[in-house]
C-alpha cells in the first residue's frame, strides 16, 4: 500500500512539474517574458495565489492563463483527493488488522497476558517466547511493540495497543480465558488496578506483579496477587545471597539466565483436573514418567523444601519445583495437567 501511494505522489508531483514547465514556456513563448517571470507567473497561476500581472498580457496570454489556472486547479484537487484517500485506506487497514486480531484473541485458551511492555515487560515477553508460551502484550505505547518486532520472532502471539486499566481491553486480550497476567506497568497504582480487574473478571487466573515500592506489597498481597516482585527488595537480597552463596547462585543465574542453555528452575501447577490431586509425590511417578525429580512444593505462601515422597499429598493449586532440561518440564506440566 505505502508502494502505491508513493507513486502516486510521484505521478502528481511529475505532473505539477510538467505544468510548471509548460506554463513558463507557454508565457516566454506568447508574451516574450523573461523565463524568471514567466516561471513566477506559472507558480501564481497554478497556486491560485491570486497576485496581479507582472506584465500586461496579450488576449492570447489571457486565454492561456484561463486554461493553464483550470489546469492547476485540477492537478491540486487531484493531490488532495489522493491524501484523503489513503488517510481513509490507512484507517480502513488499521481497524481490519486489529478486528482480524480480536477475531483470533476470541479463540485462543490458556494463554498469558503481559500488561506493559517496556523494560520489565520485554524480559517477561523473552521468556514466554524462550518456553513456547503463547501471550498477548498491552501497551498503551505503540513504540514499545516496535521494538519487540525487532528483537524477537513473534509469530503466533499477539500486540494489543491500549490501557491495561481498562476492562475492555483485558477482555479483548482474552482475560477469561488466560492462564496468567504479568503487570509490569511501572505505576503500583495501574499494577494494583490491572490485578483487581483481572481477579473480578477471572477469578481463578494467577497474577504476577511488579511492585517498585515496597510499602504497596501488602496490598496486593490483600487482593490475592500471587507472585509480588519488588525490584529493590530482590536486588538487594540477591546480593547479598551472591556473597553467602556464591557459587551456587552463580550457576542456577547462569542457567536462568542464558538463552543457550536448556536447564533450568522450573515450576508445574496442579491445575483443579489433574489426576494427581489426593495422590502422594511417591504415587504420582513423576521420575519415572518424566525424568525429574521434584525438590520443593509451594502451597499458597507455604514452600516444602525436599519434600517427603510418602508423605506429601498433592494437592489442586500446588506448584512443583523442579529442575532439569525444559522439554521435560514442559512433558511435566502435560503429565500432570493433561
């Protein structure tokens, strides 16, 4: 489409030069003007300036400047019929692209929703795209989505350009039907709204969120928020972590942290109609069946660190966490869930 406007721009501008050309011959031919006057009273002309004369024109000048006005006047109004055209095609692609994108938001299941896609967006988007996970991006600035279309592949995830904070535009982003939200709006106060609406809308969706200062955690703690993230409060405690366990949070960041790798923490939720709910961890085979052996489960804001095999009964909601290759995690999460 922009191919075509731009020749057409062409074209028009082709044809105003050749009518700057014919006029500026036409009054040196006619009136014997110098070729500045003469190209000076083509422009006036075709402008419909409305100046006078420079010289005195004959008849024959006079009839030409009435053809050569109407000439002008065509070729102008044919330059904006073509602006107003392609505002109108422009418009018509925009609103067709995003109604063909709200039909295939209708259909998808079980998808992730990230609010936000600047800074901390961006790395949750990598993520999702690194563990094949489907996800819709809101973003209020569209300057945010040009750039992830540079980075990263997105083929079969979708960009929804609008305010998180609306319920509208959860609900064109499949809100009811997702998995997860992420809010990394760099605002508690959006953060805090986005999740509200998200639990009235879906209830049983989990919600991560981003949280800069630490005095708000406790309220989305209050609204039922799973994951709280507070960056100065995770920086900090990371390093001093690093110093206490230095090598080993060095590899588990390393492996987290590289695209390249294939081995990392992972964790599985045991969705409500699992077959595993009211099995033992010993019962589920989960080693057998997949290969990984699960070295905690969190339940709510409780986590069993080594959990007992006979012992630990699973339970709807739990997250195993596990650690090995992640296409095996991803045949767990298809074992445990179906």
């Amino acid at each position: 489409m922009q191919t075509a406007f731009f020749r057409r721009i062409f074209f028009f501008v082709f044809v105003l030069f050749l009518l700057l050309l014919v006029g500026t011959v036409g009054y040196m031919s006619l009136e014997g003007w110098h070729w500045f006057d003469a190209l000076y009273m083509s422009v006036i002309v075709v402008t419909t300036l409305g100046f006078q004369e420079i010289h005195p024109l004959s008849a024959g000048g006079r009839f030409f400047t009435i053809l050569y006005s109407l000439g002008g006047i065509i070729v102008f109004v044919g330059i904006l019929s073509l602006l107003g055209v392609q505002i109108i095609e422009s418009y018509l692609s925009i609103d067709n692209r995003r109604k063909r994108m709200l039909r295939e938001l209708f259909m998808i299941r079980q998808h992730y929703i990230v609010c936000g896609c600047g800074k901390v967006g961006k790395h949750v988007i990598e993520t999702l795209l690194r563990n094949k996970k489907r996800f819709v991006g809101i973003d209020i600035d569209p300057k945010n989505f040009e750039r992830l279309k540079q980075e990263y592949t997105l083929e079969n995830n979708w960009l929804l350009e609008g305010d998180a904070t609306d319920e509208d535009v959860l609900l064109q982003a499949g809100i009811d039907r997702a998995t997860a939200i992420f809010c990394c709006v760099r605002d508690d106060i959006k953060n805090l709204f986005i999740a509200m609406s998200a639990k009235q809308l879906n209830p049983h969706i989990k919600i991560a969120t981003y949280v800069i200062d630490e005095k708000n955690i406790r309220k989305f703690q209050q609204i039922g928020v799973d994951e709280i993230i507070s960056g100065d409060f995770l920086i900090g405690r990371h390093l001093a972590s690093t110093m206490l366990n230095e090598h080993f949070l060095s590899f588990v960041g390393e492996l987290e942290s590289s695209p390249e790798e294939s081995v990392f923490v992972g964790e599985v939720v045991i969705e409500p109609d699992s077959f595993l709910i009211g099995k033992s961890l010993r019962d589920a085979d989960i080693y057998q069946n997949v290969g990984l052996l699960v070295f905690a489960i969190r339940r709510g804001s409780t986590t069993f660190y080594n959990p007992h095999p006979g012992n630990t009964i699973l339970e709807s909601g739990d997250k195993l966490v596990v650690f090995g290759e992640r296409e095996k995690i991803q045949a767990l999460d298809k074992y445990v869930n179906g």
